[in-house]
C-alpha cells in the first residue's frame, strides 16, 4: 500500500509567529502536502492545524485561502484526508466536509489500517492534572457558548479568540509531559486493550514509544520540531521535515 502520512499541531495563523517565520510555515507545510499528494494514499491532520477556529455560517478565514485550495485538491487528485478536532480548532463545522470534502471527526477514530489496529486521537485532556480542562472543554463544545459567538462580529469573535488560543498554547507547552503523564498512560493501557498503534498530538514532544507488540506515538508540532508520522502498511515511523529557518 502508499503510505499514509499524520500531521499535528501545525497552529497556523498563531499571532505571537513573526511573519517572515509563519512565511516559511507556509512553505514547508505546501511543500509536504506535494510530497503527500505524490506519494500518499491518505492525510490524516491529528488536531490544531489552526491556532484558533470558529465557523460562522457565512464567514472563513481569508488568510488561509492557500490550503484550502491545497487540501481540495488534493482530495479531487484522489487523496482522502481525515481532519480531527484539536483543542484549538474544535468549532468545525460543514466547511471542511461539504466544501472542500474532508472528513471530519470530533473525537477521534479507530480504524484497521494496512491489518493494524489504530487509535488516533488529539489526546487533549489526558494529561494527569487536566481535569480543569476537561471541565472548561466542555462547557466550550457546548451549545450555549458556540450560539453566543455566533452573535459576535467575526472580527470581534476572532481577535478574543487570538488571545485566549496563546493561552492555551503557553499553558500546554508548560505542562509536564514526563514519564508519568496521563497521555503515555492512556495510550499504554490502549496496547493493552488491543490496539497496535495509537497516534496522538496535542502536547508538542515527538514521542515514539514501544509497549510490547504495540507503539505510542506523538506527532510533536510544527512550531518548532516539524515531525509527522508515515505508516507504509508495515511499519510506522516518526519522522523530521527538513524545514529551512
């Protein structure tokens, strides 16, 4: 089978990058959707390709016209891509799925993939001392807050939106992602249950971790590490982009 590539935590449009810098982002991130569409059967983006998104009914961001181009294409050319929620990009609407024909997931899927078991999920609110966050997640997700936004000018929405995705994104990079943490647990006792191989994000550290006959891994991000993950049908592997500062 071509390989099936994962990508994570890209958090494009992130108001703290310098532009020369989210320039270059922009770049490589093209640069490897080539490489995909050439060579891939399939891209599955595991969360956070925004730094922030809501979807107004009649409003997207202009900024971004660039990808949205790109991911259709790439889907016309015959390469599906599956695109989860992450903890910044969780207000996905129809945009993705009937316009530019993605496949969208709130939660996460399983799926056999080349004869392996996979669990791919974003893994926010896995983290040991989360619970805050699982609390806060939901009250996000829910119906009374997605109906307030939409009563906000985008501009408006967009610019508050900004500031607290910076926060969120300094609150999980200053977490502790030891080798206790709640998301190498989760993935471990989902060895246990049956899974061969079960790929997250969320964290921003590239991990590739062994249990038994299954493995663990993170896709770390594109802010700083640039890594993602390629499964060929036998063998999964973590892999760095050579991305030009």
């Amino acid at each position: 089978m071509k390989p099936v590539y994962f990508i994570s935590d890209i958090h494009l449009g992130a108001p703290s990058l310098k532009p020369e810098f989210e320039e270059k982002r922009k770049t490589a991130l093209l640069k490897f959707m080539d490489m995909v569409e050439k060579n891939g059967s399939r891209m599955i983006i595991v969360g956070d390709l925004f730094d922030f998104w809501y979807e107004y009914k009649s409003v997207v961001p202009k900024a971004f016209f660039w990808l949205y181009a790109k991911l259709a294409c790439m889907v016309e050319n015959g390469v599906p891509i599956d695109y989860i929620a992450g903890n910044h990009d969780f207000y996905l609407g129809e945009f993705f799925s009937k316009y530019l024909g993605l496949r969208v997931y709130q939660d996460g899927f399983s799926e056999k993939i080349g004869g392996k078991n996979f669990l791919v999920i974003h893994g926010d609110g896995l983290a040991l001392r989360d619970s805050g966050y699982r609390m806060l997640k939901k009250i996000l997700r829910g119906r009374l807050v997605r109906s307030l936004i939409k009563w906000i000018h985008p501009d408006i929405g967009f610019s508050l939106a900004r500031l607290f995705s910076k926060k969120s994104r300094e609150y999980t990079t200053s977490k502790d992602f030891g080798e206790t943490d709640g998301m190498l647990l989760f993935a471990e006792n989902k060895v246990k249950e049956g899974y061969d191989v079960v790929v997250m994000g969320h964290n921003h550290v590239p991990k590739f971790e062994r249990f038994g006959n299954g493995i663990y891994v993170n896709l770390g991000d594109w802010l700083g590490n640039f890594t993602y993950g390629i499964f060929d049908g036998n063998e999964m592997q973590l892999l760095k982009w050579e991305f030009e500062k």
